[in-house]
C-alpha cells in the first residue's frame, strides 16, 4: 500500500490550492461575451454565469457555457484522482484521492466566485460545483455518469415546473452533496473522527456555505417574494436574439 505524510503532502496541497483557484478565475461566460462584442458584466443581472448568458444569449449560448463551467469544476478534481487514487495518509485507511478531489475543487469555486482577474467579482459556482459533483462522484463508478446526468435532469425538471432557478441549482449541489457524504460515511464509518475524514466532510460543507452564500441576494428576494422567474420558454432565444428579430 502506498502511503504519504503530511510533510510529503503539505507542499502538493499549496500547489493545488493555487493552480485550482487560478483555473477558476478563468471565465468562460466573460470570453463568450467578449466574441460576442458584449460585456456579460453590463448584460442582464450583470453576473458571468450560466443563467445569465441563457437569459441574454438563449438556450445554446447558455448549454455551452454551462458545459465548459461544468468541466472546469471537474477536470482539475478529476486529474487530482488519478494522481493520488493509489495513495494513502500515512498510518491511516483515508485515500489522499477523497481528500484531493475536493479540495480541488473547492479552490476552483473561489477562483470561481473571487476571481482576482475580475477584482473578485466573478460568477456565483453551480455549474461549476454541479460539474465537480459529476466527475468526482462518476470517476470511482463509471455508470455513475449516468446516474448524475439523470440527477441533473431532475435539477432542471425543477426549475423548469417552479421557475426558481437559484433555489433548484442550490437544491441541486446540496441533494449531490448529501449523495457524495452518504458514501464518504459509509467508506469511513469505523474513523469519522479521523483529521482527514473530517477535512473532508468540511470541504462538502464548505462547497455547500460557498454556493448558497454567492446566492445571498437571490434568497433574500425569494424570500421577499421578489425573485426573477427562471423560465425555460424565454431563454430559447434570449434577449440579444428577441432584440435581432
């Protein structure tokens, strides 16, 4: 069994915190935008998500941003896994790939949310959180691409009948969070007091606190019954569409 300490470790962590948050500064919505001519920062509700380029740009404009989000949240756990996948924390049964994973990508969803080459006003992280779920939860069981894609679909059958975009992504990224900790529990049930287990169920629960804090202001309107309705027939053109009819 290969095993790696912490004084092996701690330097792989900085890189990865650093590369990660680096990758998550880049914005697809604001290069999408920029061949556009547009800025995505003057469009709309102002914010460089998914949403936001659906509602400006229409559906496919939105699919395609969401998907390269989504691998951006992904890929860079999805490289950590097979770095790490055959190592174990020195004198423990904790896989330094459970840990890696998320770690990474909770890097990623800063950069995402706090990008410095935005003056850390970036997106609000669902795609990107909902993509690191995909790959980190599939990347063990391969059929489980299948399971999460149809998880996604009842993500977007959510927004689709209540039109509450912000509430289903956030429903979404907390239901995958659960489904990843049912498994994490069950893989460590006999070391839950652990240091490396409980880091990483901390980093499920701070994937969770980052995603719903970026939406403080969409929960603050819902909950003043102020929210914009998210709905799917609108976004099939988009605003800049509508305007060029």
């Amino acid at each position: 069994m290969n095993t790696i300490s912490f004084s092996q470790f701690w330097y792989w962590m900085i890189l990865m915190a650093v590369v990660c948050y680096f990758v998550g500064c880049f914005n697809f919505a604001v290069l999408i935008a920029k061949f556009k001519h547009k800025d995505v920062h003057k469009l709309g509700s102002g914010n460089p998500g998914t949403m936001n380029m659906s509602r400006e740009f229409g559906l496919k404009i939105g699919l395609l941003n969401f998907l390269l989000d989504v691998s951006k949240g992904g890929v860079p756990a999805l490289i950590s896994y097979f770095v790490f996948r055959g190592y174990y924390f020195a004198g423990t049964e904790v896989v330094v790939s459970d840990f890696t994973r998320y770690f990474c990508g909770v890097f990623v969803i800063i950069g995402h949310i706090w990008p410095v080459t935005m003056k850390f006003k970036g997106g609000k992280g669902i795609a990107s959180t909902l993509g690191l779920f995909w790959f980190c939860i599939s990347c063990e069981r391969p059929w489980y691409v299948a399971v999460c894609f149809v998880a996604l679909l009842g993500v977007l059958a959510y927004i689709i009948v209540t039109e509450w975009g912000s509430m289903g992504s956030l429903l979404g990224v907390t239901g995958f969070s659960i489904w990843q900790g049912v498994i994490f529990f069950l893989r460590y049930r006999g070391t839950l007091a652990n240091g490396w287990v409980i880091g990483i169920f901390m980093l499920l629960l701070a994937l969770n606190a980052l995603t719903w804090f970026a939406h403080r202001k969409n929960l603050v309107r819902l909950y003043a019954g102020e929210e914009h309705r998210t709905s799917v027939k609108k976004l099939k053109k988009g605003r800049r569409g509508t305007q060029n009819m």
